[in-house]
C-alpha cells in the first residue's frame, strides 16, 4: 500500500468515526435506579440531559425536587466537561496536536 492510498484510508475511516460519534449523540438512553425513584437520561456519546427524581417518594414538593434535579445536572454536566478537558490534554499530548477529528 503506498502513501497515497494510506492517506486516503485514514481520512475514510475519520468521515466513519465522525460520523459513528454524530449517530451516538442522537441516541437516547435512560436508566432508572431506586424502583424508579431516579431516572437518568442521556445519549450514547455520554451526555447527560435529564435527570427525574420521584420527589413525591422522598417527601418533596414539585418545586423542592425540580430545583433538585437541576442542581445534580449542572454538576454532573460540569463534571463530565471537566473529564472531557482533561481527557483532550492527555491524548493530545499523546498525539502532538495531530488534531485527529472524531476522536477526542
């Protein structure tokens, strides 16, 4: 295989990774814990976009147990972008700022 084709593999198999990472982000998933007390939901590519917690089990009132989902997401989403910042400085030490797309 020469250079060429080497080249021409590599940018084919980021327009896959590209596009694999923008079919996770469409993915939705959930998961309940507690009986259903606690349900997370979030895509495939890790993002968290709701939490619901049963307040009503846990004696709160709607507004007490919003502003308290709200809060567990501000941090978990805070959280999982420091990670992510993290994670960028690591591999791009790795790869020398190769700036490899779809990969972190």
């Amino acid at each position: 295989m020469n250079m060429q084709q080497m080249m021409k593999q590599a940018q084919k198999m980021q327009r896959q990774l590209a596009e694999a990472q923008d079919q996770l982000a469409d993915e939705e998933v959930s998961a309940t814990a507690g009986g259903g007390m606690v349900e997370v939901t979030g895509t495939a590519a890790g993002d968290i976009t709701g939490i619901r917690i049963n307040g009503a089990a846990l004696g709160l009132d709607e507004e007490d147990c919003e502003m308290l989902q709200d809060t567990i997401l501000a941090a978990v989403t805070e959280m999982l972008a420091r990670a992510q910042e993290i994670t960028n400085q690591r591999m791009g030490a790795i790869t020398g700022g190769m700036g490899m797309p779809g990969m972190f």
